[in-house]
C-alpha cells in the first residue's frame, strides 16, 4: 500500500503548503521532497517524522503524508486548530514510500 510522499507546495490541513528547506537534491514527481523540519507558509510549522518512517535524504528523516505531524506554524496562537499541528494533508499522487 504505502504512504504519499510529501513534497514541497503539498497541503497541510491549515491551508498552508509545505517549504522544502532542509534538502535539495532529491525529487518526486519533480517537487522536492520533504524532510523532518521543513516549515509552511504560515511561517514555522515544522515537520515531524511522526509515522516512524527510516528512510532518509542526507540522514534527515523523510516525510510522508500517513500523515506526519509538525509542531505549531505563526498561527496558532492566536487562531489554534488546525495550527497548533499543521500536520500534512497531501502527497504526490504517483508515488508511494514504503
């Protein structure tokens, strides 16, 4: 079965898109893939390699949409959910992990 992978400008479920920051060499479906720490675009948002995943780029942990959580984005305070666990919401639609 397996897990989308989340890439950069995938969605998160506070309407913020993922901004790959921590690698820049490896792509799926021709968008950067996402790495453990990687922010959105409402500022912080950090991601979490929240599934477990052992799969790394560059020995930082991937992510994928099973979902992985993050930690809170600028928003959540003081607007709370979905920003205090901006976790993903999407994936590439072609490719799989695990």
């Amino acid at each position: 079965m397996g897990y989308k992978c989340h890439r950069y400008g995938d969605t998160r479920v506070c309407g913020a898109t993922t901004v790959v920051i921590g690698q820049s060499t490896v792509t799926i479906d021709g968008k950067l893939w996402a790495v453990k720490g990687d922010t959105n675009t409402h500022s912080s948002g950090a991601l979490i390699n929240s599934t477990g995943t052992s799969v790394t780029i560059n020995g930082i942990p991937i992510i994928v949409h099973g979902p992985d959580h993050a930690s809170a984005d600028d928003l959540c305070i003081p607007v709370g959910e979905p920003h205090c666990d901006p976790y993903t919401s999407d994936g590439a639609t072609n490719t799989v992990c695990y």
